[in-house]
C-alpha cells in the first residue's frame, strides 16, 4: 500500500511524497528493507534516533521520529508520540486481524487468564489463539516470543499470521511495559480484563501510582469504544479504580468474584484434586468442578469466564469449559512426586503477593509441612525481596532461599536481601541443590513449592555482553531430583 493511503487510514498527515509503496515496518535498522516505514524510539538503554541514517540507507522511505530528529533521504513523520502513530501506522499495513480480540492487565494471572481464555474459546468450537509469556499459542502450536508483550511489529504481524490462519479469537497480555511503550496498539480490542495489582516493576515505573497509570491506558486508550472491562472485584482498592476508569470511559462494566455483580462467587470448596464453586450468572446459579488447586486459579478462571462471555459465547458452554479447564504451564504445575510420596509444585510466582498466593493455594491440600524454594531476579526491583522473604517465611513452614535469575548482580548480595525477610530461611545458592534439599526433606504428608521462575528453560547469568542463559527448567530438575532420590544417588 502506497505511503500516503496508510497515512490517511491512520489519522496521520504524510509530509512530502507519499507515492511510494510501503513493504514492511522495522524499529530494528538491522531489519530494514527497501520500502520499509521505520520506527525510531528514545528507550532507557539506546536512543534509536541513532539509527536512523542507518535505516535510510538500508531503504527506509519513512521514519517515524520527534520532531527534533534529525531524518534525511526519507520522509519524516513527525510526532510527539512517535511509539502511538507508529503503531497506527503498522495496523493499518498489518491486516486482516482476528475478530473477537480480548486484553488482560494486571500485575499477576495475566498468563493464566489468557490461556484459560483460550481453552474455553477452543472448548467452544472457536479457532484460538493466545499471545504472552508462554509464547504465541495456537489452535496448532506454540512459538516463543520471549516477551510478555512483544514488540509493535511483531505483535500486529503476530495477529494478522493468525487472521491468515483462520484464528478468530485471540487473547493477549498487556504489560505495563507494553502499555507503557505502545507495544500493543492498533487492533480493535472488544474486551480487556484486570485481574489484581500489587508491587513489581518499580525498577521502571517511578512508583505505584505510575505503574497503575500504565495499566489503565488498556482501559483510557486502547480498547474500542464500547467494549467491555472485565473486572476482579474482590481485590485491593486498585480494583475498585479500575471500574471508575471504565466507566469513566464508557464501557460496559462486568465485574467477578464474591463481591461481583455480574459472576458472583458463592461458595468454593477445596477437594482432593481441585474445588467445587458455586457461582451465580443472569439469576441461575452453577455448580462447578473447577480441576485446578488455589484460590486465585479461580479468580483467573472466572475472569476468562467472563472474556468467553464477553465474545458471544454461549453461557452454557462457557460453564462447561470451565469444568475442563487444564493447569497451565509453570502455574502452579505439579512436576513431579518425592519418593516419600510428597507433590512438587511449580510457579512462576516472582512477587510478594504472588508468592502469598500460591501458598494459600496449597495450604488446604498440605497434611505436614509446606516447603518454599524460591529467590529473587536480577537487576529488577530491590524493593520487593524483603517482602518477598516475608511473605515465603509467614505462610511456609520451611523456607530454602536460592538463586533465580541473578543477571549482572552477585548472587549472595540478591540472597542477602531476601533472607532479611526470612532470617530463619536456609540458604543455598544453587537452584538445582536447593531443589533437591526440598524433595529429598519432604515427608509423606508435605509439600513442595518452588516459585519463580515456572515456565522458564534457562537462567540468566551476567548482563549485556556477558550474559549467558543456561539451561534451567524447574520442572525438569524437580523430575531429575526425584529420580535421583529414588535411585539413592547423592
């Protein structure tokens, strides 16, 4: 498409010849093409302003900068919000995209609540996909993407590879990041969900306030006119603020959980391998075996219940899909058994309230002891290892602190902080030993939760051009420790 009609179509004037035919969109001056509408971006590490000579000699026809770029041998768009209008631009080039496209927000069960979207959709009949941490997840497979939310480009090629695949129903994390860095503008947002809001990410949103602001451009900004906001109720107060946005904005207000007007929570009983719920919808109430442990797997669950029926589907079916709904990966994921008979549970819980959580999932389900191995990551927010190590030391009744993904910090120094909250934690520094202590300590009657790193398959060591992801899936050690146990190897 010519330059100047997809300027049109996106509400942006198109200075100077605009006759050309665009062929692609980079924000990486190593991807660029002949015919290419580049993106040049001021981040907290590279000013991708710095590359704009770069991309004109490589072929872009078009770079989208400030005004106070310097841009010359190509057109240059001019915006104060360069991220948005590129954004604008490339959804207008990235076409046709799914039709029922649904968000989810919030600082944890945002994966969850994706996928578990997804299976009710698929449940349904529905061709569907998820975009998130665990990757591009479709009908037929799943693609890593290595992000929570990636890149713009990536994102609309993402959605309209989907469209072109026949995928109709996409759901799809929107970060803080994201948000805050227009990484997933453009595509006509029919839903989005909040889940919860906790500390994390204040290594690069100035404080809570900032953090939340973020969240709610999903909400203020990127959804469609009209859409619905789907909104866990039984929250913190933040929960409360989010309704007010969406109504500030004029969207349709579904709210979930005991407190919730639209799905209300009744009763959840803990069984041997899930719980019963008993929950109201339009007037009729249902009983459900929900075959997944832990009171948030049923805020998730029922959130996504409320995306399905949010997208047209039938209520009948939706209650149904509920019933099936599968663990999904590196959430609260039973790896593998002790010897001694004691589940291994994994999670991805990296947070103070995450790591509560968890906990209070499995603690009706534990007749001993509960053991926790968990650390905190690298070069992110020193604030939350404290209260991480309190939170793992309050619940739990043996705590082993060990590394997560320490990236460019000394290891000992990241333990350290955590064992301030913990003082009475064991400390051992190797992942896979401090795994192996838990299951081989674990009794008939335990448990064993490992949090922190879930789905991942590698654990980051150094920063920049030091860094080195080595092989590390907690699910696998789990499996491999336990054999060992077995076995009665060291």
């Amino acid at each position: 498409m010519r330059l100047d009609k997809l300027c049109e179509k996106a509400g942006i004037a198109c200075p100077g010849d605009g006759s050309a035919n665009v062929t692609g969109f980079a924000i990486d001056n190593r991807k660029v093409a002949p015919g290419t509408v580049f993106g040049a971006f001021q981040g907290s590490v590279v000013n991708g302003e710095d590359f704009i000579p770069a991309a004109i000699e490589a072929g872009a026809i078009a770079v989208v900068a400030r005004p106070e770029a310097k841009v010359e041998g190509a057109i240059h768009i001019a915006s104060e919000e360069p991220r948005k209008d590129f954004a604008k631009l490339g959804a207008q080039f990235f076409t046709p995209v799914p039709e029922h496209i649904v968000a989810v927000t919030g600082t944890n069960g945002k994966t969850s609540t994706v996928e578990m979207t997804r299976q009710i959709w698929r449940m349904a009949g529905e061709r569907a996909a998820s975009i998130g941490t665990l990757g591009v997840t479709t009908p037929d497979e799943s693609v890593s993407t290595g992000l929570t939310t990636p890149d713009i480009v990536t994102f609309l090629s993402n959605m309209s590879g989907l469209a072109r695949e026949g995928v109709t129903h996409v759901a799809y994390e929107a970060s803080s990041h994201g948000l805050s860095q227009s990484r997933n503008e453009g595509v006509p947002v029919q839903a989005a969900a909040f889940t919860n809001f906790s500390r994390d990410h204040l290594d690069y949103h100035k404080d809570m306030e900032d953090y939340f602001a973020a969240k709610m451009r999903l909400f203020d900004e990127v959804v469609s006119d009209g859409a619905t906001a789907v909104v866990w109720l039984d929250g913190s107060e933040w929960n409360a603020r989010v309704v007010e946005h969406a109504k500030g904005r004029g969207l349709n207000v579904m709210t979930v959980g005991e407190k919730g007007e639209d799905i209300c929570l009744i009763d959840r009983q803990p069984t041997q391998l899930g719980q019963t719920l008993k929950v109201s919808h339009e007037g009729t109430e249902h009983t459900i075996n929900l075959p997944l442990i832990g009171a948030y797997q049923v805020s998730n669950a029922l959130t996504a219940a409320g995306l399905a029926l949010a997208t047209g589907i039938d209520a009948g079916r939706v209650w149904d899909g509920v019933a099936r709904l599968q663990p999904v990966r590196g959430r609260l994921e039973r790896a593998a058994i002790a010897p001694s008979g004691a589940p291994v549970y994994i999670d991805y819980a990296h947070t103070p309230d995450a790591i509560e959580a968890a906990i209070a999932a499995l603690r009706p389900h534990v007749g001993g002891r509960l053991i926790t191995v968990f650390g905190a990551g690298g070069d992110r927010d020193h604030g939350k290892r404290k209260p991480m190590g309190e939170a793992a030391a309050k619940a739990s009744d043996v705590v082993i602190v060990t590394d997560d993904n320490p990236r460019g910090e000394d290891p000992a120094d990241i333990r350290r902080a955590v064992l301030e909250g913990a003082p009475e934690a064991r400390e051992i520094g190797g992942r896979r030993e401090a795994i192996h202590a838990a299951i081989a300590e674990a009794g008939p009657d335990d448990i064993v939760l490992v949090a922190g790193k879930g789905h991942e398959t590698g654990q980051i060591i150094g920063s920049g051009e030091n860094m080195k992801v080595l092989p590390f899936d907690d699910v696998e050690v789990a499996r491999e420790c336990a054999a060992a146990i077995a076995r009665g190897d060291a």
